[in-house]
C-alpha cells in the first residue's frame, strides 16, 4: 500500500479530474475555489477528531489503567482464555473511544504475550487489533456523533434536511447493536479456531525498554505546582459542573464535544498532576500526524464535490442502482472500497456523505442506517487497510505482516456479518 498521504493526493487528482468531466459546476476556477474553501472549513472537525485519539491515547496511559489491564491479564490460565480476554477488552474499550482502544489493544497483547508462556505473540496482537473492528459502531463512532451535533462542518444530514440524527437512532438502533454483538461473540470462536500451532507459534520476544526519565530534583515552587494534584481536582470539578450544568438547563448532548470532555477530564483526574498528564498528552501528540496532514485534503475533496455538483451527480448513480431498502448496504460495499483510499471515519464521510444522503432523502431511504452502513464498512475494512493497525504493531512491537495476515479473518466474518445485519434489520 502506498502511503497514505499519498493516496489522499491520489483520491484528490481523481475528484478533480471527475469535477471537470461530469460536474454541473466544474469550471477549473471553481474547482479551484472549491479545494480551497474545503480546506479550511474542516479545520474545525480536524482538531476535534485529533482530541478524540489523543485523550484517549492519555487515558490508556493512565497508572490506574495499567493497572488494571495487568490484573485482567493474570485472570487468563490458557491461551485460549488470553485470545478471548483479549478480543473483549479491546472490543469495549474501541466502542468507549477508538483511541483509547487502539493504544489499550496494544498494551494488552504485550502484557498477555509476557503473561501467557508460548503463546504466538501474532495472534495475539492480531485479536487485540481485531477489536477494532467496531470502534465505528461505539460512542466515539465520528459518523455518527456529528450528525447528532447540531453545525458541526460534517453534520451533512443536518446540511440537507434541518435535523440532527441522536446516537439513539445510530449507534443505538437495532441494525447496528445486533450484528455489532454478534461480531464481539463470533469472533473470540473465530481466533480459538485459527490458533497457530507447532512450528508455527512465534513467541513474544522482549524488548529491551530505555528507564524514563528521572524526575527534576528542585523542590522550587514551580516543581511543586507540577507535582500538585489540586489543579487536576480543579479541572475535574469543573468538567463534572458543566455536565450538571449542561443537564439541568435541558442542554446536555451527548455529541463530538462531549466526548472529547469526558476523556479529557477522565486522563486528568487518573494521571494526578498537571505534569504527568501533559507528558501523557505529548507522548500522544505523535500519533496524530499522519491526521493532521491528511484532513486538510479530504475537506478540499468534500469542498470539490459539494461545491460544484461532482456529489449530486454521484448521487444519481446510487439512486439508479438502489432501493430504499437496499440503499444503505451498497452504501456500506462502497464504504468497504473507500476505506483503502480514505483510511479515517471523518475524512472517508467527507468523501462519501455528500453524495449518499442526497441519494437517500431522494429515495426515503433510513438516514441513520445510510449513515452508519458508512461507518460499519470504515471499521470493517480497517481490518485490511494497515493505517490505523501500524500505531499498534508500532507500541506492540512486532512486524505488521504478522498481524494483518490473521486480520484478514476478521475482514471476512464481520464483513458478512454487518453486510447481512443492514440487509434485514436496515
């Protein structure tokens, strides 16, 4: 695969190309003007994406997380219970916040590799990032937290109808739990299934891990302001008064900003000090680079396609070619097909929700399920597509083929398994 900075560029050629050819509105001075202004208007959701990974990044970081992680790993006797131990935890830490569950799947399959003698340490990461696979389906699903979140930039059902999509209708609605329970139960058989035995089990190796580190010595007034956890209760105090707040005025709103609050007061009160918690977010800042440079580009793709009718006309394709009820599961094959060129919940709608909710507000088709069939094919495919798996081999310490190599199982039964669920309960 080539990078993927290099496939944002590509996708970006292929929609100006497609601009100019097919678009009411494709004059290059408005493609052009079109990039630009699509740039700079998903700034906004770009930066809130980024605090999503990053905090939960922190918060996986967190003593007391470690902690308990290490405990949850002593309750696993034989390989068989460490696979299954490993999926669930990781499943529910994706469906709480992605980033949080990417860096806790890492941690995970390296403490149950040192925990479990002889277990193949690729299988092990293999399930631990498998959990992934319904992080889209979760809380932090970005799909569907900014339709619930009334001017976000990307909230494009609101753009096109005046309504906002609760995650009650999404992330809670029956065509998207059942098969997402399904998956978190089938898949632990699946890894139980396909263990490696014999000459083909390569264990856990460790790796030699440089001390933190010392702490500074100066017992100044500075150091000491550091090191106090006053200032993280007075954040934490302040986080829960404005979610009371927020409640009792009838405005709480459990959307994008919300749960970058959560997580954020969470990884503050767990860390203890001011210090720790702002070394915990630098550390997670490193991760978010590849984010950083690629956002920018899918927003000029989604300015392209809005601003000169490039989505309109995609739009009509869809609509020749599906029903009402059949709209959202080729919604999700074209998700599955987008996800290798546009590897990011936000960016990937920004690139395909422009042109499937005009498709379904012209067919009476389910918003919530076109949206979400989006998101399920975003989460599926990651399982093949290596952008989000490589932060994980990264911290797990292990080569990606190893890993991608089991994913692929994955890829096919959730894929089946989602498919199906939007087929009879979308």
């Amino acid at each position: 695969m080539p990078d993927p900075f290099v496939l944002a560029i590509g996708l970006t050629i292929i929609t100006v190309v497609l601009a100019l050819v097919v678009a009411p509105e494709g004059s290059l001075p408005n493609v052009i003007g079109s990039w630009y202004r699509g740039i700079f208007e998903i700034l906004t959701f770009a930066f809130q994406m980024i605090l999503i990974l990053a905090t939960g990044h922190a918060l996986a970081h967190a003593p007391a997380i470690s902690r308990f992680l290490r405990w949850l790993v002593s309750l696993a006797k034989t390989e068989n219970g460490a696979i299954v131990l490993t999926f669930l935890v990781a499943a529910f830490a994706s469906l709480l916040n992605w980033g949080f569950g990417l860096v806790v799947s890492a941690i995970l399959a390296r403490e149950v590799a040192r925990s479990v003698k002889g277990i193949d340490f690729g299988w092990v990461v293999a399930a631990a990032y498998s959990g992934f696979v319904v992080w889209a389906s979760g809380v932090s699903s970005s799909i569907a937290i900014t339709q619930a979140s009334h001017g976000n930039t990307l909230n494009i059902v609101e753009k096109h109808t005046g309504q906002l999509l609760p995650i009650s209708d999404t992330v809670f609605a029956s065509f998207n739990w059942v098969p997402t329970l399904i998956v978190i139960l089938v898949m632990p058989l699946v890894f139980i299934a396909i263990r490696p035995h014999g000459s083909d089990v390569q264990p856990y190796v460790p790796q030699p891990e440089l001390p933190p580190p010392p702490e500074p010595l100066s017992n100044s007034p500075a150091r000491r302001m550091d090191r106090s956890p006053l200032f993280n209760l007075f954040l934490l105090a302040f986080g829960i008064a404005v979610v009371i707040l927020l409640y009792v005025q009838g405005k709480f709103s459990f959307d994008v900003n919300m749960i970058i609050l959560v997580f954020l007061i969470a990884g503050i009160a767990l860390h203890g000090t001011p210090v720790a918690y702002g070394n915990a977010m630098k550390n997670a800042a490193k991760q978010t680079g590849s984010m950083m440079l690629q956002y920018p580009f899918y927003g000029g793709i989604m300015g392209i396609m809005h601003y000169t009718g490039l989505a309109d006309v995609i739009s009509k394709v869809f609509v020749a070619i599906s029903s009402a009820h059949t709209l959202p599961f080729w919604s999700y094959i074209c998700s599955l097909i987008i996800t290798f060129f546009v590897p990011s919940g936000g960016g990937h709608w920004a690139v395909q929700g422009p042109f499937v909710v005009p498709a379904a507000v012209q067919l009476h088709s389910s918003l919530p399920a076109s949206a979400m069939a989006v998101a399920m094919g975003e989460q599926v495919a990651n399982m093949l597509q290596p952008f989000w798996a490589l932060p994980v081999v990264a911290m797990a310490g292990i080569g990606i083929q190893r890993v991608m190599g089991v994913t692929v199982f994955t890829f096919v039964v959730a894929g089946l398994i989602y498919g199906a669920g939007l087929l009879l309960l979308g």
